[in-house]
C-alpha cells in the first residue's frame, strides 16, 4: 500500500499527540484511538491493524514481537501440534505494541 506524504505525517503527527505518554501501545489500542480522532481521515479509510502496519512499513516501524506472541512463535516452531494450535488460535490486539519512541523519532526526522 503506498500513502502519500502528507497523509503520512498526518498519521505519525497524530499517533506521537495521541500517545504523547505512552511508550508502547498495542496495534488494535492505536487503531482505536486513531479512528476515533474526530477530523482525521482513518475512520474512512477505514483503518485497521493490517492497514496499519502497511502504511508504516515503509519507514520501517513494525510492532515488536513481545508477550504471548513470543511464546506463540516458539511453540509454532517446536513441532508441537497442540503448541501450534494455541499459537494459531492467540487472541488478537493483545501482543504486538507498537513502541512510541521509535514514532516520535521517525516523525521528528521528517518534520
């Protein structure tokens, strides 16, 4: 997915104020707080996690692999069909935070 350039900082203008505090959030925590931004485009969008994560790609931001998921991506690799079931059935938006010092850095070098 490509996103123009204004729109870009528009999204890391608006996820450094909204978590000016925070040094992680959670993926569908962000999303959430993004979407309810009233005057902003992502609730036409509309945004979600996925969408997200393209967008942000390109300036290589990803969430980190922490949490549940950590023990999850272990279990997948361990052979263990009743591991690997658990990882594929984790429950969404709970793993994968997104850290906010790497937001703020990466809209402060293209501000």
């Amino acid at each position: 997915m490509t996103i123009s350039a204004p729109r870009l900082e528009f999204l890391l203008a608006d996820i450094r104020d909204a978590f000016a505090k925070e040094s992680e959030a959670a993926s569908a925590h962000l999303v959430k707080t993004l979407v309810a931004l009233e005057g902003r485009p992502w609730a036409k969008i509309p945004l979600t996690q996925n969408r997200l994560a393209r967008m942000l790609k390109p300036l290589a931001i990803a969430p980190d692999m922490t949490g549940p998921e950590n023990r999850a991506s272990e279990a997948t690799n361990s052979g263990s069909s009743k591991r690997r079931s658990h990882a594929i059935c984790r429950p969404r938006g709970l793993v994968h935070p997104y850290r906010m010092q790497q937001i703020r850095a990466t809209a402060a070098s293209r501000a």
